[in-house]
C-alpha cells in the first residue's frame, strides 16, 4: 500500500524539480486556506499537524479549533473536494503531547502513549507519520537509544497500518533543529542503521529524512545560518553543505524534509529546489500572519478596544515564551503577536472575534475570508519560490 503515495511524491518531485510544502494547521482559516489553494492549483500539499496542534480524543486533543484527530482528518477529507490534500503528523513519538510531559510518564508508557496516538492517525487517514524520539524528559537521549525507540514505533505502525489496510508512508528525525547544518558522517550512521533495520524486517525504507539545513524559527525570524549573508563562524555554509546531504540521501533512496523555513527570504526559498530539497515545514509564521492581519483590520476600523484586548490575553497566556531569544528586545505587543494563534481556540478569543465579526459585517467587510485571504498570500510566497506555481 505505501508505494501508491510514494511514487507519486517521487514523480511529482523529480519530474518537476521542487520543494513540497507542509503547512501547520496553525488554525480553522489556515487549514482552510491550505484545502483552498491545493484544489486551485491541483497539486499536492501536506498539513503536518504536531500533537500539540491535533491529537486523538484520548489526550483531548489540541489547541487548534479543539479538534481531536478525528474531528479534524473528517474535516479535512470532506472539505478537499480535489483530494490534494495530505494529512501528516509531525513530531510523533513520546513526549510530544503536554499531556505525557506534565504526568512525567516513563518511557515505555510514553511510547505506548505514542502508539495510541499513532493508531489514531492510521485509522483516520494521516498518510505520513514523522516518528521523533528525540525527547526524554527524564535523561538526555543518546544516538543508539533514540534510534532503538525509532525502530519499535516505526514497526508498530507498519503492522498496524497493514493489518487495516491502510497507506502510510514514514518521515524520521532523530535530533531536534539547532539552525546549523547536520553533520555528514552522523547522517550517514543513522540512514545506514535505519535502512539496514528496514531492509533486515522487511520494512519499507522511509520516504523522508528530517535534516538540518541550517534553519531555526526564533521570535519572527530564521536565525539559522541558512539565510545568512556571511560566513558562519566554524561552519560549512549551506550552499556547500546541503548538496553533500543530499548526495548521501540519494544513496539511500530517501528524500530530504527541512523543518523550519518560516520567514527565509524568497532568495534563501528559490535556491531549496536548486539545491535539491525535496520538502519543507512552514508553520508559526502563518500563524503569525493571521495574528497580525488580525490586530490590523480591527486597529483599521476602530475597533483598537477589541485588538488590545485581545493582546493582553494572549501576552497573558505565556504561549510566546518558548520562542523568545535570550536577549530579546521584543516588547509585550511584539510577544503578544508571537503566541496570538495559540489562543484562538479559546472562549475568550472567541467572545472577542464574535464581537469583531458582527461590528465588521456592518462596514460589509467578511473577517474570516479577509483572514484567509492573508494567510494564502503566504502561503504562496513559499509555492512560487519552491516551483510549485508560477
């Protein structure tokens, strides 16, 4: 069943030299605008939802539109009319819900944890599963134990998939983005041991390995040494280093994913398919997009109550924490800004985009598709500059 899916993504690939896109489902108007764009231009995109985002009923799901596994893959399926759409998980394996991380459940009952969310996904039609163990909230993971839990997870859903007659195909990332590039020899044991691990249980090898190009996502910007005009200091500069990772994927017939590349200059966009990266994450920054073009059409219509309203409760909310830099002099709108989309399941923000809507109606201005139309012209930066329209 998993070649079906994989060869298309081979021949849409290689055929047309780009870089697929994966969107977060940052929230109701991002996915719509994802579903929107893909059936327009008929081609294919990949919403890689993280558990925090989407997660199965068991773990009360997540914090976008909070939607469950299921509630979301049936709305995604019944709004793709053209059925372009991919549903992905990213960032699957343990630890990766809030839930596991504030009960400090151990490892093999974070991993049935994982599984059960895995199962989830089968069931309700993800076709690519990012298995990620590179977390332990009770010990730094060494190289051969992040592998060995790789390999349990990634032949459990195998199994699982088969036994329900389901398509999935596998995406692995065993380390966490640090904005550099990833070092050769490292990437060369891993896909050897995986491909080996593979090839010895009669496994399929992965489709997609997540690389480090040297993109990090801080605040509103990349601060990884991908889009840095100058040198590095004791670092391979992307445009050498990339083409030798490449190389070495091609060896094992697997194609690169890049996570990270919100906010990379269209110059830094163009040179991914020229390089040869087969895919790429893009997520925070559309939900930066929508935040901001929020705040602005209601700071355009007198409505400054409502937006600074709305700030406080997302400054309130700390959500914007996790991506701050260490001497950052962003101020509380600008961190409010940063962690806005976290909040917009909330019954707060609710109450106030309710009040915005109807007030907004009245000046015959529709705040939803305003919304969504701002987050597909982000959305598109990436298509152009990947190859994917013109």
């Amino acid at each position: 069943m998993e070649y079906m899916l994989r060869s298309f993504l081979e021949r849409t690939i290689k055929s047309n030299k780009i870089t697929l896109l994966g969107v977060g489902p940052m929230s109701l108007n991002c996915v719509n605008a994802t579903i929107a764009i893909s059936n327009q231009y008929s081609l294919p995109i990949f919403l890689i939802a993280s558990r925090r985002q989407i997660d199965s009923k068991d773990f009360n799901g997540g914090y976008v539109n909070n939607w469950d596994t299921k509630q979301y893959s049936d709305y995604v399926l019944n709004r793709d009319k053209g059925g372009k759409v991919i549903l992905a998980r990213d960032h699957g394996g343990p630890w990766q819900n809030p839930f596991e991380v504030e009960k400090k459940l151990s490892l093999s009952m974070a991993l049935d944890s994982a599984k059960k969310s895995f199962k989830e996904d089968i069931d309700c039609g993800f076709k690519i599963l990012h298995i990620d163990t590179c977390i332990d909230i009770h010990c730094d993971v060494k190289a051969k134990e992040s592998l060995e839990r790789l390999f349990d997870l990634y032949e459990f859903c195998w199994n699982y998939a088969q036994s329900k007659n389901k398509e999935v195909i596998f995406e692995i990332g065993t380390e966490e983005q640090s904005g550099s590039t990833n070092k050769i020899l490292e990437l060369e044991y891993n896909l050897n041991e995986i491909t080996n691990f593979c090839d010895n249980n009669f496994l399929p090898r992965p489709a997609f390995v997540v690389v480090q190009t040297g993109t990090k996502v801080m605040e509103t910007r990349n601060v990884g040494s991908f889009d840095k005009p100058l040198r590095v200091e004791n670092e391979i500069p992307a445009l050498i280093q990339v083409p030798k990772i490449v190389e070495i994927c091609r060896k094992y017939n697997i194609f690169i994913k890049e996570h990270n590349a919100d906010y990379l200059s269209d110059d830094a966009l163009k040179w991914h398919p020229r390089l040869g990266i087969h895919a790429s994450n893009v997520a925070p920054e559309f939900g930066v997009t929508e935040t901001l073009s929020f705040i602005k059409i209601l700071e355009d219509n007198n409505q400054k109550k409502l937006a600074d309203e709305f700030l406080s409760i997302s400054f309130q909310s700390d959500y914007w924490r996790k991506w701050m830099l260490k001497d950052s002099k962003a101020d509380d709108r600008q961190r409010a800004i940063i962690g806005g989309h976290y909040i917009f399941g909330t019954n707060k923000f609710k109450e106030i985009k309710k009040r915005a809507t109807f007030d907004l109606l009245k000046k015959d201005i529709d705040l939803d598709s305003y919304l969504e139309d701002n987050i597909k012209k982000s959305i598109i930066r990436y298509l152009k500059n990947f190859r994917l329209i013109k």
